[in-house]
C-alpha cells in the first residue's frame, strides 16, 4: 500500500458550526476543504485527512491547511456526523 493510499479523507458535519478570523490553535485539525452548504436546510462541513477527528457530539476545531485571504482562518463546532471518502 502506497502512502497516498492509506490517506483517508473524512467529511465532517458540524452543527453550530463558526468560521472565525483568528489564528489557529494548537489542538485544531488541519482543514483541506470547507463547504457551506446555505440551502433551506444549511450545512457546514470540513474534509480532513487526519485521522483524530472526534466523535459525534464532541467539539471539534479545524485551521485552514494554506494561508488564504477568505476571511476566516478556523472553523468550529460539533461534529453532528462523519463520513470516511
């Protein structure tokens, strides 16, 4: 098995969900992507390849992988459900 195959990417749904402009900490995971999903029934969720998301009902705060100029730099929440890609 190759490294790039043992790298999951887990999507992570977070109910009361916070993207916020502050500098990341050093418990949060690292967020490759992030969805805001602003439908009738909105959503957020964060895909990360780490592999110590925390359980369902717990909170959970992520930091964007790369610098980028979007207006938030961490997200937070609690994981309403995860889902392994």
């Amino acid at each position: 098995m190759t490294r790039a195959e043992a790298i999951m990417t887990i999507r992570v749904y977070l109910a009361a969900a916070r993207l916020i402009d502050e500098s990341p900490v050093s418990s949060d995971l690292p967020a490759e992507r992030v969805f805001v999903n602003a439908s009738d029934v909105p959503e957020v969720w964060v895909e990360t390849e780490s592999p110590s998301v925390p359980e369902v009902g717990k909170a959970a705060g992520f930091a964007l992988s790369r610098s980028l100029d979007v207006g938030f730099v961490r997200i937070t929440g609690t994981v309403e459900r995860r889902v392994t890609k």
